[in-house]
C-alpha cells in the first residue's frame, strides 16, 4: 500500500508520487500521514515535510514555509507557499 502525496506551491507542483509515510509540520504540531488516512485539514506552519519512501527508510527533508495540508480519499496534497 501507498500513499499518493502531492507538495504544491503556487507556482507548479514541485512533487508527486506514491510515498509510504509523510510527516507535516502542522500549526498545531507535527502529524503523521499513512495511506488510509481518515480526512483531515490543518494548517502548515515553517518548517520541514519528511517524506519516507518506505517504512523504515531514512527520511527525505523538505524545507516548507507556510501553506494547507489536506488529507482525503486520493492522498495527501501539502499546499506551501514557499518550498526550500
């Protein structure tokens, strides 16, 4: 199983793929996306997105400032409104 994970800023989509795990850094502190996650809405606030490609693996690291993190059905899409 994956989960589908797309990182948009406002001026292209900067990634999108199948991922194992994605950790947002929410306003209201860092959460966990898995596939099959229940939908969920927060906000993002500066920091950095770790992507895991599998389980286990070592974390990709994505400097984000500001934007949306949305979970449904299709995955998760982390609108930024700044990338690295």
């Amino acid at each position: 199983m994956a989960l589908h994970f797309e990182l948009v800023t406002p001026e292209k989509l900067f990634r999108s793929e199948d991922v194992y795990q994605v950790v947002v850094p929410g306003t209201d502190g860092d959460f966990g996306v898995l596939e099959g996650h229940a939908p969920f809405m927060s906000t993002v606030r500066d920091g950095s997105i770790q992507i895991y490609a599998t389980a286990g693996s070592t974390p990709e690291i994505i400097p984000v400032e500001g934007g949306f993190a949305e979970v449904n059905e299709k995955g998760l899409t982390v609108l930024a409104e700044k990338v690295g």
